[in-house]
C-alpha cells in the first residue's frame, strides 16, 4: 500500500518548488510557536482541566497517590493515566509559572506531532505534501486552543503518530523488526496516557495485517502480524494489573465508575460538528480528495465510483460553501438546521469513506493508496465519536484532525495538477479562515488574559487560609501546592447521574468542616444594548455552573452554613454570551 501512493509523487509540479511548501511550514510552525510559547509562564490555568492534572502532577510524588479510595475524601478521581503526570513530575517548573512544566510538555507534542505527520506523509507520499499537511494540522484551531495546554492530549498525540511511523515502516527495512518494537512501545505509552487514543494502533496493524495476508505465505505471515496487536495488550493487561496490585485495586474502580456516564449524541453534534462551523469543514471535505477512484477502461464499478464520488464531493463542498456563507452573511438558517447540514455532511462523508475501504474497483493493485488513506479517516473519524460520552471535549478530535490533515497531503501527491489546484484552493480557504478568525475566539488573548490575573486576589486570600478548602476551581490550590479535596467536574457529573453519592460531603459542609469554599458562578448574555454608539453585552442573573461545579445537595448546604466575603470577588468577562464571577465563601458566625 505504501509504494501505491509513492509512485505518484506530483506536489513539486504544483508548487514549482519544495520552497513554497517548506514556506508554508515554517510560517505554521511560527504562528503556533508565537501563540503558544508566551503561555508556557502564564501563572494561572487558561481553561478548565489544566489545575486537575497540576494537582495530579502534585500527588505523584505526594499524598493521596494517583488513585485514592473513590468514595472517601478528598474526592479525586484517576480519570487520567499516570505518563502524562509522571513526565510533568520530571521538569522542573519555577513557583512563578506552575503550569509551565506540563505546558512545555504540550507545547513540545504538538510540534513533534506536525513533524511526525510531515514524515508520514513524506513516507507514503511526497516531502511537499508532508510539509503542507503538517501545516494545515498546526493551523487548526483546536491544536492551538488545547494543544499547548497542561492536559494529556497532545503527548499522547504525539506518541501514538510516533507508534503509527515507526510500525508502518516498510518490510524491506533491514531493522524493521527494532522499528516496530519500537512503534508499539510507543502506542503503549500514548494508550496509557490517554486510554482512548486507540485509532493509531488500529490503524497501523489493521495495515500491516493487510499488508501480510497478500503475501504468499499469507496464513502464517497473518498470525505474525496479529502477534504485535496482541502483544500490545497483554504488555497493557499485565501493566493494568501490576497498578491494580499496587493501588489495591483502585485503579479498577475509578475506570468502571469512569466508564458509566453516559454517551449522548447531542454531544456530538454540539461538540464536534458545530466546532467545525464554518471554518473546519473545507478541511474534512479536502482530505476526501485523496480518495478520488482511478479510472480503469472497461471496469463499470470503477465508472459508477467515480460518478458517485464526484457527486459526493459536490455535497460536501456544497455544504462546506452554505455553512461559510452563514457564517459570512448571516443567511436565514437557524442554528438547528445547520446541525441537520452538519449532520448529512458528516453522512456523506463516512459513506464515501467507507466506499473506498470496500474497494472502488475492485482491482486490489488499483484500490491500495484510496484504501489505506480510507482505514486512516475511518479509523479518525471512529475516534471523533468518542466525544460523545459525557466528559469529553473537542480535545478528543485531535486523531480525527490528525489523520484529516494525513489524508489532505496523500491527495495532493495523489491527484493530477488541475485537480491539485483545486485542492489547494480548498485548503488555503481553510487556512485564512482560521489565521484570520482564531486571534479574538482563543482563550489566551491579550484582554482576557487580564482579566484572568485577577484571580491574584483570591491566591492571597487563600494563602492566609488555615485548614482544607472545598473549591469549584481546583487551579487556585494546585497552584499554591495545596491538596485538592474535590474534583469538581467528574464527581458533580457522577452525582448526576446517581453514581456517587454526595451525602458525606454535604454533612462535612453542613458542619463547616472548611475555612473556606470557592464558588463559580455564571452570568449568561440576555441582551444588547448601545451605550455611547456601541452594542454591549448585558448579563443576565447569576447561575451555578451545572457542568463543573458542586451537585446540587452541595449548593443547598454551602447557601445555609456559608457567606460570601465581600472583599474577594473576581468577575471575568470570558466571551460576548457569559462571564464568570468567582466568590470567597466564608463560614456564617454563630
């Protein structure tokens, strides 16, 4: 499958030169570098997760461990593997920038990520066509919004596309079984850093399983290749239970109790396809290009394919069009309806996706490069389902856009120059939309970034605090090394969902067992209206936070036995639809 795509190396004709390509690279890389290196010192967390892991990072080396008794306080929950925690544990971070040891490590995967996709592409395909792919993958916005962050995506990223190159590497390589030993050391590190970051080991063996069955020695050359797979699991299998051993048998428990909250499509749809509006849709739609079916005279399969992909690909550049001119004009369609595009364009998708995973003409030497591009989006957009379950975030498409960004470069090795410019338009569409877009949308702006430091006020306070803290923003205490007594997100969903009972917490609350309790409340936009020429956001009442904050049997009980210190109060202007006010709750006097 990998000289299929090799023999049609086409981009250098295209671009006229690699220095173009190479250009484009090195302007991604820069722009990534210039959003993200600033963060790396930056003392507070950016976005929710970050103060999660940094206590993590903490309990290590500290008590409680990395998988305390779920049900007994402090109420933390092993929802991450320890590689991540352990590598951050390892790079000294100074007092002023406590995020920086687990930014750096971000920062750093994201990079060799791009890299890893450039050889990949370059591999399969062509050296230009890498270097474009692995621009367009810096340039999304979810790698530069999450990708940085202090959270376990990106080195898990970074390890499972290391685990991809190094066991699709050719079977003529002289050292390609200490290539693949390799390969699924990595996939094992990067599964245990994120336990569903599973579609590069799918990927890569379900290819060389294909790979080996065509063999003349197709059986036995069959059950070889399957001996990795399955080695990989029983290295993880025998791990899992040497941690379950050794935390007696904590680690079980936090992945059970994990694993019941519940998949809701909703979720799809809200946090994976309306993320991609309007900007990220011309990228799906371009990597389809890499699966364009070869004309073979004579073969009426071949000549069906081709009509229905190409009316397929109108589809979804159609779609992608419409969702751009809302975005752009403001066009008469409700929010609900472009979900409904969304969702027929994703259809589309994965029924073209699928078509050349069966074969588009049934002629096994012609179908091997549209094939394999298809098992890597196949495998992608699986992934992406992932998102689903409750508790994920568009961090979860990292794989998805991942191999997207594969698929985009095998196409421009793939196809011939007219429709290698057509591709090409499609792509620098995506990348003006989100080099022009992304500068007032991310987290770390300028203004926002302001208004965040005024959480100083709050560290202070806590500083002079004696005894535990119950807080909805775990960052506050990891940042002063203080232990984290409740994870607000996982446990307030788990109570929802009548996993967990909040019961004893809400009697050590009643009881005031805290000198302390921070709170996070929402104030969502109601209206506009013009002061001075200009439209500004008013605010409506103050809410609490059902997605991250305290189960509702907390709320009750902190309203009765606790006050809000009027001295400490920090409100934030996150975006034009909601602002956050923190709060400094104290215990009422007797």
């Amino acid at each position: 499958m990998t000289e299929a795509i090799g023999t049609e190396k086409s981009v250098g004709s295209l671009s006229h030169t690699e220095f173009g390509a190479g250009l484009f690279f090195v302007a991604a890389f820069c722009l990534f570098a210039y959003y993200s290196v600033p963060q790396l010192t930056f003392p507070f967390e950016l976005r929710y997760g970050e103060g999660v892991v940094l206590d993590q990072v903490r309990r290590v080396n500290d008590a409680p461990g990395l998988y305390p008794p779920f049900d007994e306080p402090p109420y933390l929950i092993g929802n991450y593997p320890p590689v991540y925690p352990v590598v951050a544990s390892l790079i000294p971070a100074p007092p002023s920038a406590p995020f920086f040891a687990g930014r750096l490590t971000s920062t750093a995967s994201v990079l060799l990520s791009a890299c890893l996709i450039l050889l990949i592409v370059r591999r399969f395909a062509s050296a230009p066509a890498g270097l474009i792919a692995g621009g367009a993958f810096l340039v999304l916005f979810e790698i530069n919004e999450f990708g940085p962050l202090m959270r376990i995506d990106s080195l898990a990223l970074a390890l499972g596309l290391l685990g991809l190159f190094a066991t699709t590497v050719s079977d003529s390589n002289p050292r390609v079984l200490w290539w693949r030993v390799f390969g699924a050391a990595a996939f094992f590190f990067s599964v245990y850093t994120r336990h569903s970051m599973l579609s590069f080991p799918i990927a890569s063996y379900v290819l060389l399983f294909a790979r080996a069955v065509h063999r003349e020695d197709r059986w036995s050359a069959g059950w070889i290749t399957l001996a990795w797979p399955l080695g990989l699991v029983a290295a993880g299998a025998l791990a899992f239970l040497t941690a379950n051993i050794a935390y007696d048998g904590e680690p079980f428990s936090h992945l059970i109790y994990l694993n019941r909250l519940p998949y809701q499509w909703p979720r799809v749809e809200q946090t994976w396809f309306a993320s991609m509006f309007p900007w990220r849709y011309p990228l799906a739609a371009a990597a389809l290009f890499a699966l364009w079916p070869e004309k073979v005279d004579g073969n009426g399969r071949s000549t069906l394919a081709r009509f229905l992909f190409t009316g397929a690909l109108f589809i979804e550049i159609g779609l992608a069009l419409v969702f751009l001119g809302w975005k752009l004009f403001s066009a008469n369609l409700a929010p609900q309806d472009l979900l409904k595009a969304a969702a027929v364009f994703h259809g589309v998708w994965f029924v073209v996706v699928i078509g050349a995973v069966a074969g588009w003409t049934g002629i096994r030497e012609r179908d091997k490069a549209t094939r394999t591009v298809a098992l890597f989006l196949l495998c992608g957009g699986a992934s992406a389902t992932l998102i689903g379950r409750v508790g994920s975030d568009v961090n979860y498409l990292f794989e998805y856009y991942a191999f997207i960004s594969i698929a985009v470069g095998f196409g421009l090795a793939r196809l011939r120059k007219s429709r290698q410019w057509g591709l090409i338009a499609i792509v620098a569409l995506f990348v003006v939309g989100n080099v022009v877009t992304y500068p007032a949308l991310r987290t770390a702006r300028p203004a926002r970034l302001e208004q965040i430091k005024g959480r100083q006020a709050l560290l202070a306070k806590l500083v002079e605090l004696p005894g535990k803290v119950l807080s909805q923003d775990p960052a506050l205490l990891a940042m002063l090394g203080r232990p984290v007594d409740y994870q607000p997100f996982m446990y307030r969903q788990l109570s929802d969902n009548q996993i967990w009972d909040s019961d004893a917490l809400v009697r050590a609350v009643r009881n005031k067992e805290f000198s302390a309790i921070i709170v996070v409340l929402h104030q969502p936009y109601a209206w506009m209206e013009t002061v001075d020429g200009k439209r500004v956001p008013q605010f409506g009442p103050k809410v609490e936070n059902a997605h991250n904050g305290f189960p509702k049997e907390v709320i009750a009980a902190y309203q009765e036995a606790y006050v809000i210190d009027p001295e400490v109060v920090v409100s934030e202007v996150v975006n034009d639809h909601y602002r956050e006010l923190r709060y400094l709750l104290v215990p009422k006097e007797e």
